[in-house]
C-alpha cells in the first residue's frame, strides 16, 4: 500500500467511524513543559519528547526552538499534514508539499516596556508549494477547504479562553 492509499483509507475509515460516533472525535490533550536549566524546557506531547528554549541573548542556552517558533513551526506542520490528507481523500496526485509560515511579533511588550505590542506584530502569512500534476481548480478546493477546516488556523482565528490553574509549592530552593 503507498501512502496515498493508506492516508485515503485511514480518512476514510476516521470519517465511517465519526459519523458514528462523533464524540470520538472530542478529544482532550495536556502537554508539559519542565525548565530544566535555564530557560531550556523539556516538553512532554503524549510520549514525544520535545526542546525549547530561548535564544541566548535573552539568557536562554539556545538549545532548541522557542516558544513563538514552535507555534509557527505547528502551524507549518499541521497546514502541510492537512494538505496531505486532503489531497489522498480527493484522490489527487501530490509528489510535494511545502508549507512556510512567516509571523513578525515586537517583543518590548514582553518586557512590559511602553508601546510594546502583545502576540504578533501584523499579519502572519503562510506561503504554499504544492507539486501536483492535478487540475489547479482541483489543488485550489482541496487548500481551501483544509485553510478552512485546520485546527491550528481556526485557534489562530479565534482564540479561546485561557484560565490559569495555580498550585504553589514549597521546597527548600
């Protein structure tokens, strides 16, 4: 089975299984980030282990992405996988699929410094190159619908809610 197939059968099989049973489909995740030296965090995703960090002219050890980075980077990830997964339901031939996201964001805000905005500084654009020899009104629904239907973009549209929990403990450190 090549993956067109075997991506195609699994969309398949996830839509028989959903219309089913939509409540298999509301799933809830928790992920963990631990400083561990620094500004470096080890993150834990569901068995993924995962590094982040901040660059080393804001003190970080420059061991892995930053935050701000990884956002992007799953923004990139999860257009490209959709795509993908689009393209194999529709039956449409792909060799490849490039997906590159630009965000620009003023960090004086982080340091609480005047004039300084929060989030991204604009507009963040996300650049697509898709090698298909498939009809170009075929490529374009397929972009369209996923741009419509992505987790990661919808999130990115409209925010949720973010509550935080506290637990303060105390140790000798």
């Amino acid at each position: 089975m090549d993956a067109n197939e075997k991506i195609r059968n699994a969309w398949e099989r996830s839509v028989r299984g959903l219309t089913k049973r939509p409540e298999l489909g509301k799933l809830t995740r928790s992920v963990t980030a631990r400083l561990t030296v620094g500004l470096t965090c080890s993150i834990e995703a569901e068995g993924h282990q995962l590094l982040a960090d901040a660059p080393e002219i804001v003190g970080g050890n420059d061991r892995g992405a930053s935050p701000t980075l990884l956002l992007e980077a799953a923004l990139a990830s999860c257009l490209a996988t959709g795509y993908r997964m689009a393209f194999a339901a529709r039956g449409l031939p792909v060799s490849g699929i490039e997906v590159q996201v630009t965000g620009s964001f003023d960090v004086c805000g982080q340091y609480g410094l005047d004039g300084g905005k929060l989030g991204f500084d604009g507009p963040v654009t996300y650049a697509v190159r898709v090698d298909s020899p498939a009809d170009e009104a075929a490529v374009l629904d397929a972009l369209n619908w996923v741009d419509a239907h992505s987790p990661l973009t919808n999130i990115l549209r409209q925010p949720v809610e973010l509550r935080r929990e506290l637990r303060i403990t105390r140790s000798g450190g």
